[in-house]
C-alpha cells in the first residue's frame, strides 16, 4: 500500500513537472513601421533596439527604448543604420554606418556623437568601462564620456607586398584582448576574392597580436564571432564552386589562432551565419533565402567539440523573416535576442530549445519548426599574416540632427529579464502541487484506517 502511495505521488509530480517545464513562448517585439532591427539588448526590466527605417528619401538609422510600450525611438537622421548597441551606466554607445555615438537611456537625447570616414561595425563596452569599437579597416578606444583615447588603422599585407583593407564584421572580448572577425580581398591567391579573417588585438595599445586567413578558392567571408572556455569561435559564408550556391561557414580556433575544426551548413537554398553564441552549444543565426525569394532566419545548435550538427530551426513570421549583414545576436542565459525584420523591425526573443507555433495580437502568426538542412567538414587553406598599422584620425565630432517620432509596437510574451521570477513562480506552483497531493494521499489513507 505505502509503495503504490509513492507511486501515485511521483507520477503526480512527473505529470506537473512536465506541464510547468515546457519551454513559455518566444517574446516578441514588432514595431509597426517600415524598416529593420539590427540588434537588441535588455537594459533593466526594458529592451534597447537599434536598426534602420524606411523613409522617403533613404533609410534613416534609429535607437529605440521599449518596455510595457515604446518609451521612446529616436532617429538619427545622418545616418543610413545603426548596427550596434551597448549599455554603459546610463547611457546607450551605439554606432553604425559613419557613426559612433552616445545617447541618454531615459530619454533618447544625443549626448555626444562622431561622424566617421569608414563604417563602424561592432563596439565593446570593456571592464574599465572604455569602449572599443571597429569598422573597415579600423578600431579604437574612447572612454565613456566619448574621448578618443587610441585610433588605429590596419591594413592586411599581401604575399606579393601590396596592401589591402581588411573589413571587420565583428568583436569579442578575450580577456585583454579582443579578437576580430571579417574579411580582406586576396591574401590567400590573386583568384581566390575575399577570405575570411580572424585577428586578435591588445587592448593596452591596439597592438595586433597574430592574424589569420582562411577559406577555399571563391568569395569567403565572417560576420560573426565569439569566445567561449578559452575558444573562439567564428561564422559567415562560403560560395561553393561545386553547387554554385552560398553556404554558411563555421570554425573554432584556439586563443593562439590553431584552427581546431571548420564546418559548413547547407541545403537546397542559400545560407549564410550572422552571429554566433556559445552556451551549453555552438548557436549560429543566419539567413536561408531559397528560390522565389523566400527567407527565413535559422538558428542552428552544433557541437562544440566538433561542430557537429545538433539541430537546426527556422523562425518565419508572415511570408518571411529576413536577417541582414552584418546583424547581431544577443545571448542570455536561457535564450537568444534575435533581431530581424518581416518588412518591420522585429525581435525575437528564441528560449533555447523552442519550437512550435502562435499567433501574435496582430493576428500574424510566428513559426518555430525544424529546418533540412546538412553539415560537412571543410579543409580549408588557413595561412598567417601580416598587418601594418598606422595611427590615422578618422573619427570627426559632429553635432547631428536627432528626431524622435511615434511608434507602437506589436508584443506577445514575457520579456526575457523576467524569465528567472517566472521560473521562481513555477517552482512554488510545483511545490504546492506536490503537498497538496501529498496530503490528499495521506488523508485518504487516514481515513481507511
């Protein structure tokens, strides 16, 4: 009797275990304007946007600030995109094509601002709290109230002793350094187009520490990188001379620029990895784009060994979710800020592991379902090389023309700052759960006796 009363209780507890742990759906964020996000990321209980509008004359960048609703959106009229933002203190530091700037976190006002003569890409905010950023064939450090502290210019040395400018993609701190991702025109042979490029710096002076290439013999290039246990890891795209398709590139390398494995991720549609994450796994966003111009973001989860293919999901939000160059992703704990565009500005915040369907307060319908997609090694030529730098000016101050506007927004789900209360809740439900069970259990018992 006592043996079928735990029975009952465990079987209770699996039952209610199982409802309470499958996974909530993503949040999601849609503004209802024309344009695109680029990236995002959780400032407090709310989430900062940046990314790039539609208008009448050319895209205009814009940061935004959205909690319950649109705090504020704030355009930079100068600029074409904005592809970056950081959170430091108070501030938002975001930058983007021929600008770096700095902008008040409660309401959206430009405090100070750069116009630049090359596009910036990627910036960090490092424990000092100085920020680094870098663009084609350019980085530098500026403290928090936007003093330029260091510049410098790079420049990739050919075998054949002409030079070439490399463009960085992407950055990421490894401990005091940081390391690049990108792309330079023929280093690895006069046909072989752009290679991709991966370099790590000192962030005491800028200095380049070692400098690496690789690719095959067409057009290669990185978007994104991340390092993770003492391991960097790097994605973008090759185009396959065999099928004559575009192909998405992942590899990882030790923090001496060893090649450890190389992989590329393909199927019958055209591919290429945005962002990279590292967690539990290797997580690459990307873009599948198949003939008739359907697209669909992907985000694919390998091994982190050996870039093993675990899984592969794609995310559609209408007739197509689209990712572009050069975006980033934010990863969190439990889950991926993935920001994208269905003609509008959207953000998906993807728990790990999520797939299924629902439909938004717009009546649109967002889908997380499996992808067919295929994973093969790749023996790439990987060689060294040399980069000269030199200390040039290229950031200018400006005092820009800012406007905000009104935007609302489309929302379904939990923002992902409250993810931990939530789960907190989930356990206490499952905890009254089992003791009522338990004294259901027990006083029926009681009352046979």
């Amino acid at each position: 009797m006592l043996s079928s009363v735990y029975l009952r209780i465990i079987s209770v507890i699996a039952v209610v275990s199982l409802v309470l742990s499958i996974a909530a759906p993503p949040y999601v964020l849609l503004f209802n304007i024309r344009g695109h996000a680029c990236y995002s990321i959780v400032a407090g209980k709310k989430i900062a946007v940046c990314g790039w509008i539609e208008s009448s004359e050319k895209p205009v960048g814009f940061v935004a600030l959205v909690g319950e609703k649109v705090e504020w959106f704030t355009l930079v009229e100068e600029v074409y995109e904005l592809r970056k933002i950081a959170v430091l203190g108070e501030k938002l530091v975001v930058c983007g094509s021929w600008f770096i700037g700095s902008f008040d976190l409660r309401n959206g006002d430009l405090e100070w601002g750069y116009s630049s003569s090359t596009w910036l890409n990627d910036l960090l905010i490092l424990p000092g709290r100085n920020i680094f950023v870098c663009g084609v064939g350019y980085v530098a450090l500026l403290d928090s109230s936007g003093k330029i502290l260091l510049e410098r210019v790079l420049n990739v040395v050919r075998p054949d002793g002409t030079s070439a400018k490399p463009f960085f993609f992407a950055a990421t701190l490894l401990g005091d350094k940081v390391v690049l991702s990108g792309a330079v025109f023929n280093v690895l042979s006069r046909s072989s187009g752009l290679d991709c490029l991966v370099v790590c710096i000192s962030l005491k002076d800028l200095k380049v520490l070692w400098a690496k290439c690789f690719g095959g013999k067409s057009h290669d290039r990185l978007y994104g990188v991340c390092c993770k246990d003492k391991l960097i890891y790097v994605t973008g795209h090759t185009l396959s001379r065999f099928s004559l398709r575009q192909e998405a590139v992942v590899a990882c390398f030790s923090t001496d620029g060893e090649m450890n494995w190389c992989r590329v991720l393909f199927s019958k549609a055209w591919c290429y990895g945005a962002s990279v994450f590292s967690a539990q796994a290797v997580y690459v966003v990307g873009l599948s784009e198949s003939y008739g111009a359907k697209k669909t973001v992907f985000i694919a989860e390998l091994a982190r060994e050996n870039g093993d293919l675990l899984e592969l999901l794609e995310v559609k939000l209408g007739k197509y979710t689209t990712l572009t160059l050069g975006s980033h992703i934010e990863g969190l704990p439990k889950g991926i800020l993935v920001s994208c565009s269905n003609g509008s500005p959207l953000v998906v915040y993807w728990p790990l592991g999520f797939e299924g369907s629902f439909k938004l307060n717009n009546s649109s319908k967002l889908v997380v379902e499996k992808g067919k997609f295929n994973s093969s090694p790749w023996n790439v030529a990987v060689k060294e090389v040399k980069i000269f730098v030199s200390v040039e000016r290229v950031l200018f101050k400006e005092n820009f023309q800012v406007k905000k506007i009104n935007v609302e927004t489309v929302q379904r789900g939990e923002l992902p700052v409250l993810e931990e209360k939530y789960l907190d809740l989930r356990l206490i439900l499952l905890t009254l759960v089992c003791a009522v069970a338990v004294l259901l259990l027990l006083f029926k018992r009681f009352k046979r006796s």
